[in-house]
C-alpha cells in the first residue's frame, strides 16, 4: 500500500508514472536491457531525452528561443552558475530576499559580482508577507534580477511576477508546473527535479537564446549554458535515469490536461487545507493570505509539545513527512502536483480528528 507522502523533497511521483517505470524497468520497449544500461548517445535514449524536452515546451508553452537544458548539481549549483554565465561586464545583480532558499543564492553570487539584496520581507498583522515592489531599490544597471518564487521552507510565495525590464531569474524549484506562467517574462527559469519533476538529480534550466554568450571565461564548462546548449546538455554524462522518469511525469501531466487543469487540482487542494486550518482554532498558518504557497503549507499547533506525538500518529494514519524544515520547526505539508485531492482530504480528516481528541 502506498502512503500518503507530503515530503518537500524528494517528494511524491504519480503511482502511474512509477508503475510505468517498474513496468519498464528490466526490459525497455522490448531491447533487452534498462534505460539505466543504454548509452545516453543511443538513438533510442536520444529519442527519450528529446520527447521529454518536447513534452516540458508543450506543458510551459515554452518559445523557440528559449534552450532548454537538462543538468546536474540541483538548484544549489545554479546558485553559482547563474551568476557566473549572467553577471557580464557589469559584474552587477539584484537579488529579492523572502526566505532561506533566496538567501543561499545570493550568498553563492556575492563570491562573484557585486550583488544588491534587496530585502523584501516584512509581517503584516503578525503574518509573514512580501513587501510590495515600489519599494524594492532595484539598481538601474544589473544583469538581472534573482528571486524565489515560492520559498520552499517558509511557505511563503509571490502573488505576482516581478516587473523589470532587466532580465528575470527565477528559482522555480517548488512551484515549477504548479501553475500555467508567460516564461517569455523570464532571462532564466531554473528549478531542481525533486519536487515537482521527477526524481532528484537532474536540474532544469529554460534560458532566452541572448543571455547565452556573457559568461565569466573561467566557468566550468560543464556550468557554461551555452556550451551545454551546444551539445544538448550532454556536455557529459546527464542524470539519464531521472531525465527519462522526468519525461514520463511530463507525460502523465499532459494525460491530465496539462498544468491548467494541474491548477485547478492545486488550488482545490491548497483551499481544502488553508480552509481547514482557517477555521480551527488548533492549528495555524503563518503566512499573510496573499502570500500563501499553493505547494508547501507549513502550520503551528496550538500545543507545541504535541508535535511529535502528530507527526507519530500522522504515520500511523499513512501520513508521512509533515514535519517542518528542520530550521523552522512545526509542521509543513508539501502538495505537490502529485499528491492527490483524497491526500489532502485524509490529511484534514487526521487534523481535526487529533485536534478534536487534544484539545
Ligand atoms: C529544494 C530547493 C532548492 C535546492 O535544491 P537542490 O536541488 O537540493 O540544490 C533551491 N531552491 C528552492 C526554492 C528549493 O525548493
């Protein structure tokens, strides 16, 4: 039987891709051996990596002059890639602070530019909230402008995609395919697999065709987009295995309707759960309502001191991994694309059942 799993990451696949994969696994399309054996050179692997790619431009209606890089090293190695290919002659970036995810990126790009942070968290009625952006001083000659749009670790998430006519970085690591966006608002979308993708291992990188020739001459190759553009991301080995799983979660979001209909699950989910935790006087979110993540909900109980006995009664019920990030403590449920309605719905049920029996 398989649980119900609200892990931030690595974080829950479809069953139906999984099976797919199990289905494949020792005997890939009737040649005899797994896609982990074959030669990420073979016609046949190539034809996986490039549907795969295919798929991700459908769901995100991704234009012709945008590459799309599959890559290793995750979101935490961008952190240093980005500034490396993008901080150019002016050496200069804005980088938005909302949370522990955004902080670690400007931390890696101040060892190479000089970085403007612009600290754009505040509370409102004691709820955490992103401030607005006519008051952010953003500089009038930087590369770029970083931000995180949906902080994985806090739950806290941007209502609207920052205006700027610099270059846009997003880190969309927790929040990628949760929601239809114009990537033509974006220099640079990046995001590592293991929450909303496929399994961890492989980094996504969507960057416009123009940014790709400003890289600093000591960057690895391996970190160069344009060199990995060039050789379609196969500069060396790339993650095959999670590349190949990737495309079948691809597939199945199309199987559902791409990432409108996606949309619409989420929000269903993330209104049952805020709902709940609205109208109970035992549980408690946060984060200011406009700023609310629609994939990571992090929530207080009322009595601290029953935390571990939730989270044990939690697994019990096929609940797992909704303890917080372990830097801010209480709980947090991560819902996925993958993570169902009746997930969500089981959840709340065990909620109000503890709190009804703790209270
Ligand atoms: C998980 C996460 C990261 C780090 O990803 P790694 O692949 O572990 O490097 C970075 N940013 C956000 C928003 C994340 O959720």
């Amino acid at each position: 039987m398989r649980a119900y799993n609200f892990c931030a990451g690595p974080a829950a696949l479809p069953t139906a891709v999984l099976e797919k994969a199990q289905a494949e696994m020792l005997d890939w399309q009737g040649k005899g051996l797994s896609i982990m054996e074959m030669s990420h050179r073979s016609k046949d692997y190539v034809a996986v990596a490039e549907k795969a790619e295919a798929d991700l431009r459908k769901l995100m209606n991704i234009p012709e002059n945008y590459k799309v890089l599959f890559l290793q090293g995750g979101a935490s190695l961008q952190f240093s890639a980005i500034p490396l290919n993008l901080l150019g002659k002016n050496n200069k970036a804005d980088y938005i602070h909302t949370g522990i995810w955004s902080e670690k990126a400007l931390k890696e790009a101040q060892r190479y530019g000089d970085i403007n942070v612009i600290e754009a968290g505040t509370t409102i009625d004691g709820k955490l909230a992103i401030t607005d952006q006519s008051t952010w001083n953003l500089s009038a000659d930087a590369a770029y402008v970083h931000y995180a749009e949906n902080e994985t670790i806090g739950g806290i998430q941007f209502a609207n995609i920052p205006e700027t006519d610099k270059p846009l970085v997003a880190d969309l690591s927790s929040s990628i395919l949760s929601a239809p966006i114009d990537v033509t608002k974006f220099g640079l979308i990046y995001a590592g697999a293991q929450k909303n993708i496929g399994p961890a291992g492989l980094t996504l990188v969507i960057v416009r065709e123009d940014l790709l020739d400003q890289a600093k001459p000591e960057i690895p190759s391996i970190l160069k987009y344009s060199d990995q553009a060039k050789n379609d991301s196969m500069v060396n080995t790339p993650s095959t295995y999670a590349w190949y799983l990737s495309g079948l979660v691809f597939e199945w979001l199309l199987e559902q309707g791409g990432v409108e209909a996606i949309h619409k699950a989420n929000m269903a989910k993330a209104k049952l759960l805020y709902g709940y935790i609205d109208a109970s006087d035992f549980y408690a979110n946060p984060i200011a309502k406009a700023n609310r993540s629609i994939m990571n909900v992090p929530f207080t109980l009322a009595k601290p001191e029953l935390e571990k006995q939730f989270l044990q009664e939690a697994e019990e019920n096929n609940l797992l991994n909704l303890a917080g990030h372990r830097s801010v403590g209480g709980m947090r449920a991560s819902i996925y694309n993958a993570v169902p309605l009746e997930g969500v719905q089981a959840l709340v049920n065990f909620m109000d059942d503890f709190a009804k029996r703790n209270a």
